[in-house]
C-alpha cells in the first residue's frame, strides 16, 4: 500500500489515480496530522509527500519515517514540491525528488525509480550476510 500525502486534493487524488492505475493500492491524506495518524496505523511500502503542506510541513513526515526506532526508518519516499528544489530538502538514502507541474510519465518514472532503487543494507545485514565491515568504520559505529 502507498500513502499519497497532499493538501491540494485534486493534485493528491491524480497522483493515487497514476498509482492505483497501475495497480497499487493507495490510501491518501491532505494534513500532516492525518498522514502520521495513517503512518502509525499502517505499514506502507512508500510514501508520496508534497512538501508545503498548509496543516504543517511535508518534511515532518519525513522526519516522523526516519525518526530512529520509528519502525518506517526504510520506507522510501518520493517528495514533491512546486516551491522547493532537491537542494532544500535533507534528502536522505531513501528518497528520491520530484517538481510540480509534472506529467503521468514523469511521475511514474520517479515512482519506479524509487520503488526499484536496491535497498542499502544496514551495518548488523551486512554482518549477517558475510560482508566485511572496514575496521575503520567500526571505530566511528561503534561495534
């Protein structure tokens, strides 16, 4: 399932209509307040967030995901604005950047990418999965 997070209903409502077409499901929310509130109840595979949203900003949804121990830590999330550029968000590993206007193509193309980019293992994964850690690193971590 896919949250779409948007307060202009029409523009969160295309956006889930793109998703859904192509066979997602989709639940949408047009707050802040309502999209932490499907957050905690849900578990999502991505998220789809404007960042100016007039209830709050986009980005504390984004920071709510990535909060440590929040649970959605790896949820990828593609943020849209007509108002801010990639260069004004702290995009983190699993985001990926989209500017309004854009076109059914142009958002599924994002969307895909998003969806299809390989998931970074964490230090504990790769552990697991016989990588290496560089001692180095293991310094900076901690063990």
């Amino acid at each position: 399932m896919i949250l779409v997070v948007d307060d202009e209903v029409d523009v969160c409502e295309l956006m889930a209509d793109y998703l859904q077409g192509e066979g997602y499901k989709v639940k949408t929310a047009f707050s802040v307040p309502k999209a932490l509130k499907l957050i905690k109840e849900n578990q999502f595979e991505a998220v789809v967030c404007d960042l100016v949203i007039q209830s709050g900003k986009g980005e504390s949804v984004l920071n709510y995901l990535r909060k440590k121990g929040s649970g959605h830590e790896k949820i990828p999330c593609l943020l849209v604005s007509g108002k801010k550029g990639p260069d004004e968000v702290d995009m983190g590993e699993h985001e990926a950047f989209l500017s309004k206007p854009f076109c059914e193509e142009e958002f599924m193309t994002a969307f895909s990418k998003l969806k299809s980019s390989p998931k970074k293992l964490d230090r504990k994964e790769a552990q697991d999965k016989g990588s290496k850690v560089h001692p180095d690193l293991i310094k900076i971590l901690g063990s």
